[in-house]
C-alpha cells in the first residue's frame, strides 16, 4: 500500500535541518530514511502537525538574520513558493517571502555536511537569473551542486508534480538525480477505497457550480473536464485547487454524475501521505498543509540519495586521511 515505508526509523545516524518544514512531508522522507529531524516554520498548526507526527520537534519561528539555528548533518527545506509561482507575480528577490536568503544563511553558519532545497518550476523562468546565482554562492561555500527537475509522479507519487531539486554535498562530486521507479501510481489505486465510500459531509458541487465549471472549461478551451481521472495520477495539488475556487479545484466524479471535492485524507494520499499522519488546524488549514508539502514518498527517494552520498564521502575520507 501507498506509504507502507513511511515510518520514522528508530535508527538515525544523520540529523537535518528542515526549514520552512510546513506540516512535515520533506522530514518525514528523510526519517524514514534514518534520519533525525528537527523543523522550523511559523505556521502553529504546521507546527503542531509536524510535532504529532514525527520523532523530531518543530520550532515555531520566523526565520531571518539573527535565528539561532540547531547543529545538522543536512539542512533541506523549501522555501516560500509563491515568490517565483507562474500563478503569481514572480517577484523572485524583490518578494518579502523569498526565503532563499535566510536559506544560504543557515548553510553559511552551519555549514552541513549536504543540503537539498526544492521549489516549484519557476525558479528557472523570469527569475533564473537569481536562482542561478544563489547556487553559485552555495558552489563557493565547497558544495558539490546538482540542479535536476524532476516529476514525482515518476518516483511513486500519484500525481504529476513538477519540481525543481537541488542538492549539494561537500567537496566536488554533486549528488546525481535518483533512478525513476518502473511504474507510475494512478489516483485510483491511491484513493479508489476510499471514493467508494461516501466520506462524512461530503461536499457535493450543486447545480449552478456545475454550470459554472462548464462554462470556466468552455472559455479556458480544456481539452478535456478537471475531474480527477482514476485510471492516472492526479494533475498536481496545490492550495489553490484544494481549497480555493471552484473553477480550478480538484473533485471527484461519481458513477451517479455528481461531483464532489476531496476530502483531506483523500488529499494526503494524492500526496503519499500514510493514513496514520494526522492534520491539525480547520479544513482550510489541513488542504494548505498537503498542499505546500513535498510528498514523503518523493522525500524518501532524495533522502536515499543523499544517505548514499553521505556514505561515499566518508569512504572517500577514510581513504584519504
């Protein structure tokens, strides 16, 4: 079943560093992994999420200039999305949310053994310039750096998810982009239980919101409807199309002909979240955590690598004394 090898391990070897941790996806990758967390973010239901459900605790801070950050093998983290989202204004460094620089920050003071930060797509658009550069400032800090975009859905994940991955380790050799699974996970086998049951108050679209939605489809020239497609992945969560307005939003089509949005748990599964990861906060609150989080199961893949990487170095070190 989806996310059977998403538990914390009882072994750790390694710490990160997660920050902008949001409700925990990056960490829980890399616990599974062997790794020991600790996470940042100044969301309190993040915050409170990330507490319940992993081993490691969550600081409830504002990241900048003067935070005193804990000691870590490997700080990995995605910074605030929206300065360089397509769907916004992609203000890039110009944007108070840029978290990059407290980002570079973290990594000049603590100076990890590796590091891995992951953003959306749009990094390498209007704003590559900037993106460009900052991984040239990591590179001078004695980073091997590798900068992949990789698609989720290609590691397990049941949903397209575009992502841009960069990775650093110390030395010269950067880390490589992970081998892809051999089959992709459509919605259906994620979710199809739990879409043959009728969820507690569900939220069936009405009448005229179905008229809105065709005529939205109709004028933005779909090639085909926005439901959710059993037989593929899912087009990629966002908090826009998990909780926002009902032109863009993720929903169900049942054999009946009605239409209904997903349910949290839904959600997480789309994500590759286990059923025994608990949200905290309003429903609005859970759909903006799953959908700002890295899938766990895409987590684990990277935090492999990184693992693997790490295991080279010290070969290599002990080696060469």
């Amino acid at each position: 079943m989806l996310g059977l090898a998403l538990r914390p391990s009882r072994k750790t070897r390694y710490t990160v560093l997660d920050l902008f941790s949001g409700c925990g996806g990056l960490s829980l990758g890399f616990e599974a992994a062997g790794f020991g967390s600790h996470g940042i973010d100044c969301d309190e239901n993040c915050v409170r999420t990330y507490g319940a459900n992993l081993s490691g605790k969550c600081s409830n801070l504002v990241i900048g200039g003067r935070t005193d950050f804990p000691d870590a093998d490997v700080i990995i983290g995605g910074p605030p999305c929206q300065p360089f989202s397509v769907r916004g204004k992609q203000g890039g460094n110009t944007d108070k949310r840029n978290g990059f620089p407290a980002f570079v920050a973290a990594i000049r003071k603590i100076r990890p053994r590796a590091w891995v930060l992951e953003n959306v797509q749009g990094v390498m658009y209007k704003n590559h310039a900037y993106f460009e550069g900052t991984m040239r400032k990591l590179a001078k800090l004695g980073y091997g750096v590798s900068v992949n975009v990789i698609n989720c859905v290609d590691y397990g994940v049941p949903q397209n998810r575009v992502r841009v991955i960069a990775m650093g380790i110390e030395g010269n050799n950067a880390p490589k982009e992970p081998e892809k699974a051999p089959m992709r996970v459509s919605a259906g086998e994620a979710i199809g239980d739990l879409v043959r049951k009728t969820p507690k108050n569900p939220k069936f679209l009405t009448a005229s919101m179905d008229r809105y939605v065709a005529a939205y489809e109709k004028a933005s020239k779909c090639v085909r409807p926005r439901d959710l497609h059993m037989d593929r992945p899912a087009r990629t969560l966002t908090c826009r199309n998990l909780a926002g307005a009902t032109s863009d939003m993720h929903r169900i089509k049942l054999r009946d002909k009605r239409r209904r949005r997903l349910t949290v748990r839904e959600a997480a599964r789309l994500q590759s979240f286990p059923d025994w990861f608990e949200f905290y906060g309003s429903e609005l609150d859970k759909f903006y955590q799953i959908g700002n989080a890295v899938p766990p199961l895409f987590a684990l893949v990277i935090a492999k690598q990184v693992r693997k990487a790490l295991a080279e170095n010290q070969s290599v070190d002990c080696e060469h004394p």
